[in-house]
C-alpha cells in the first residue's frame, strides 16, 4: 500500500476476501486488489481517513480527522 502520501490509519479485508481498504492522512481511502495489487478505487475525503471498515464486499466506512463517518458504495463492472 505504498501509494499513499501520508501514513496508514487502517486497512480492512472485505469479506470475499478479494480486496482490502485502506485509509490513509493524505485524505484518501483506496480499494485495493489483493491479487494484481492494483488500486480498482480511490476516494478523497474532507480530513485525513482515520479509521475503515468494510460492511460489505463493496459497502465501505471510513471515519476522518474532522469526525465524519462516510459510507461509500463501490460500483464494479459486472465482470469483477
């Protein structure tokens, strides 16, 4: 996960097991392909990401440095 420009606040595993989340002081949280290793996502937050959680294979939380808890739907083409 060396694609973010600031430390690592949290990583989280979805339930299938194919990708992990990372949130990340840049303001960032990515979806990562735990078998390319590729980024399918990123997504930029007001305050730096905190915390993260997956609720689901493509349903993710991510809590930021100004106290905001953000829920974020990962649409996929149908072939993922």
């Amino acid at each position: 996960m060396c694609d973010h420009a600031g430390p690592v606040y949290g990583v989280a595993v979805t339930p299938n097991g194919l990708w992990a989340v990372s949130a990340s002081a840049d303001h960032t949280l990515r979806i990562w392909d735990l078998e390319s290793g590729g980024i399918l996502a990123t997504f930029t937050c007001d305050g730096g990401a905190r915390c993260c959680a997956c609720a689901s294979d493509t349903l993710f939380v991510v809590g930021d440095a100004g106290g905001r808890v953000l829920f974020l739907e990962l649409m996929l083409p149908k072939d993922h």
